[in-house]
C-alpha cells in the first residue's frame, strides 16, 4: 500500500513532463519535416533595432554598483529585522540578545566600511 | 477530404480538418505585426489597433516592438533612403513565416515623393512583399481589408509541392541584401532577386493600359 499512495505523483510527474516535452518535440518534428531553419548574420545579430549590430553581447557592467548593493543591505535589511526585534524586545533572554547584537555588529561593520571609503558623503 | 462531408460533419459539431488547413489557420489568426511605423500612414495603422477600428478581431492586436516577436511587417510611410537599410534589416530580423504589407502611395512607389533625391521608390525594391495598399494614407479600414486578403493568400497557401510559400522552401532566401550608401545612391539600387523595372511594351498598350502584362 506503501508504494501505492505516491503513484499519483509518479502519474502528474509524467504527465507534466509530457506537457512540456510534447510542443518542444512537436516543434522539432515539424521544423525538420516542413519548416527549414534559415539562421543568417542578420537574424542571429546581437541587436534588434534595425541598426548594424557592433561589438559582442558579453559586456562587463560596471563593478562599482556593489557600493549601492552592500549600503541598501545595511540600511534597508537593517530595518526589517530591526522591527520585529523591537517589538519583541521585552521578551528576550541572552542567548537572542547575543544573536541579535552579533547582527547589528555586521552591520556597524559595513557601515564603517563605506564610512571609511568615503561612499557616504554627497557630493 | 469531400468539401460537402466536410460541411456536413460541421453542421453535426464534427470537425474535420488536415494539417495544413490547421497550420494556416494558426498563422492567418496569430499575424503579429511589428510595432514600427515610417511616416503618416503610421497614425492610420494606429488608428486601426485603436477601440474604433480595432485590429485585435482579426489576431492583430499584438504589436510587437522586437522583429523577433513579428510576423507581420507593415511599411507605413515614406522610405527615405537613409531609413531603407534599417528598413531591410528589420525585416530580415524576424523569423520566418513573415509577410509584409506595403500601406500607402510612399511604401509602394515613393508616392507624391518619387521624384525626390532622398525617397525610395518602393520597399519592393529591396523585400518581397505580399499585399499592397493604395492610398495616401490608407484609411484604416484599407489596412484592415490588406490584413483579411492577406489572410486569404495564406489561407491558400499550400503545405508541400512547388507552390509552397518562401518560408517553406529550404532553397529560398530568409535574408535579403542590405543597401548601404553610395556616393549618388543605396548601393545596390534595388534587389534584382526581388525586384526588377516593368518592361512597357507598346505592342499590349492597347489591350491592357499599363503596357506591362
């Protein structure tokens, strides 16, 4: 009986593989039976605009962004475990406090970093 | 299968079709047109997606903005010749079975510009095209007429054999050659693959007014 209850999940494990199986496959069969492939430097072109495509698809963006990654991270994320912490404050033992106050030592951390390398100033 | 078994089986909810009556009925109801327009005849084209006019009965209504979505290629307006190239590439972007409809005077012929240094003399030049609108512009029930003939012409169309569309045929181009600017003018001048000058013979002007039959 054991083996028996998770057959339904074997059976909609198929058929869901079978959904997406068959329209891929039903696609291959017709393209190679009617439909030929016609790939050409135009089609496969990077850029679709119409102008001439210049240049390669695997650009490098600019690394500096994780400034803005890691200072949303401590002021945003900050906020959002900060609440809950404040709301149930009263409640706490040791052990959360510690938890916690290893937390905002984490984020005192990366505050300081980017204190330290000037990103906090405006210009 | 007999045409009248056929409508007999319908009318007793019995539907019998073939496999290229069902492919051409999924590509004659899904014609996405790409979202691009040239000059006047554009605000007609808008106007026929609008509530008023509204293309989307016919499958139309999804005007895609990247020729890799599109089937459907309506030159609106005037080519000029620093637009045709980018015109051509558009066109030769988007994948196959793509069909295109020239909409006004300009996109057929260069229209009341066709005397100017700076307008093509007609998209036809460069791509195939499937249905001509004449108009300067077309009103919007024109563009929607071109959209039902060419349904009809793709409804028609055949899955196998010699007169199966372009797409069909591993022989036939998907992209066609790209003008560049010359020094006077598009280098090449027009696609002598697609496109060549009618040739007037006097001997038929009588018969048939053109001359060119």
């Amino acid at each position: 009986m054991r083996t028996d209850s998770y057959l339904p999940i074997v059976v909609l494990l198929l058929g869901a593989l079978g959904f997406a199986v068959t329209p891929l496959a039903l696609a291959w069969i017709w393209a190679k039976q009617f439909s030929p492939s016609k790939p050409g430097n135009d089609k496969n072109a990077i850029y679709e605009c119409g102008l001439e495509s210049s240049g390669d698809s695997w650009v490098q963006f600019k690394t500096g962004y994780y400034l803005y990654a890691i200072i949303f991270l401590v002021f945003d994320v900050e906020v959002v475990f900060l609440l809950p912490f404040a709301t149930a404050f009263t409640g706490f033992g040791i052990g959360e406090s510690l938890a916690m106050l290893v937390f905002l030592l984490l984020l005192i951390e990366g505050l300081a970093w980017a204190y330290q390398k000037k990103v906090l100033t405006w210009t | 299968m007999d045409e009248g078994l056929k409508s007999e089986l319908s009318r007793q909810g019995v539907v019998a079709t073939s496999l290229q009556e069902l492919y051409n009925w999924g590509r004659r109801s899904s014609l996405w047109p790409l979202n691009f327009g040239l000059a006047c005849c554009a605000i007609e084209m808008i106007a026929s997606t609008m509530a008023r006019y509204d293309m989307a009965r016919f499958g139309a209504e999804v005007f895609r903005p990247s020729p890799r979505q599109a089937d459907l290629m309506i030159v609106a307006g005037t080519i000029t010749k620093k637009m045709a190239p980018q015109v051509v590439r558009l066109y030769n972007q988007m994948p196959e079975p793509k069909y295109v409809i020239s909409m006004g005077a300009c996109a057929i012929s260069g229209g009341p510009f066709k005397q100017g240094y700076n307008v093509l003399k007609g998209i036809d030049r460069y791509i195939p095209v499937d249905i001509y609108i004449p108009g300067c512009p077309p009103r919007p029930e024109a563009l929607i007429d071109a959209l039902m003939a060419l349904q009809r012409k793709i409804d028609a169309q055949q899955l196998t054999g010699e007169s199966r569309p372009r797409h069909l045929n591993a022989d036939e181009p998907s992209e066609f050659t790209v003008p560049t600017f010359g020094s006077h003018d598009l280098e090449p001048p027009q696609n002598p693959a697609v496109w060549h000058a009618p040739l007037v013979q006097i001997a038929l002007a009588e018969e048939d007014e053109s001359g060119t039959a």
